[in-house]
C-alpha cells in the first residue's frame, strides 16, 4: 500500500503542477471571483505545507518548519516559485514514503489531531492526505476553468 499511496501523491502533485502551468499568466493564480476566497496560489502554498509538515517532517523526519498562516496570506508568489515548492514536496513525499516500513501504518499516528478518531493509524492519515490533496487538486481544476 505504501508504494501505491507513493505513486498516487507523486501523479497528483504533477497533476497540480500542470493545472498551474495551464493558467494564463501568474496574476490569474491569485485571482478570486464570487464566493471564491482560497484561489489557487493559496492551495498550492497550503499543500506545500500540509505535506511537507505532515509526511516529510512527521513520517519522513525531513525538518520542516510549518506556517500556517502564511499559507493563506501570501499572495502574488510567482508561478515558478509555486512549482518548485511542489516539485520539492513530491520529492519529500517519495522519500518519506520510500523510507516507510510497511508496518508502521498500522500504528497509532504520533499526530492526533481534532475532528480525527482517537487512536488515528498512520495508514488512515495518509488516506486522509491523500483526499485531502485531491480535494483542493479539483478546487484548482474548477478554479482555473472559471477564471476562463
């Protein structure tokens, strides 16, 4: 399951790359329109962190120092530095999920986190992570076809 999840975070993270890379120019990736508030600049700054800190750092021991708030109040980064971010993430995931013995998930995750079930399995949270990016993968999708 381990080399699966690997191969799916890496196919969907370029999958990201590319919704980005098919935006007109790097001023659309910031742009909001409607009820719209997390454009897709703001996602892919979110992922970067969410994976980084939760399967880098947590399953991969990559040190990895998280903000959060930054996520959501940057704006205007360029699309160049978005790619890379994510570029370095993918890489951080593979190796975190490369150097993961297929045992540990089935242990109880170190990160309890609310809203999750007590006594959450690293196999579950990485399941969970995996929506997670595919959620805010389609709001990106959806984000960019409204834009044009």
């Amino acid at each position: 399951m381990v080399s699966e999840l690997r191969e799916l975070f890496v196919r969907d993270l370029q999958k990201l790359i590319a919704e980005l890379e098919a935006y007109p120019d790097d001023a659309s990736v910031w742009r909001v329109r409607g009820d719209i508030v997390n454009p897709a600049g703001t996602l892919a700054l979110h992922l970067i962190g969410n994976l980084s800190q939760f399967i880098g750092a947590d399953l991969g021991g990559a040190p990895f120092e998280r903000d959060r708030e930054a996520e959501f109040a940057r704006r205007d980064v360029p699309r160049a530095e978005l790619i890379a971010g994510l570029r370095e993430v993918s890489a951080r995931v593979v190796s975190a999920l490369d150097g993961l013995d297929a045992a540990r998930l089935d242990e109880v995750s170190a990160r309890q986190l609310p809203g999750f079930p007590e006594g959450m399995t690293v196999r579950y949270f990485l399941i969970h992570l995996y929506g997670h990016l595919n959620w805010h993968l389609g709001q990106v999708d959806y984000h960019r076809r409204m834009l044009d």
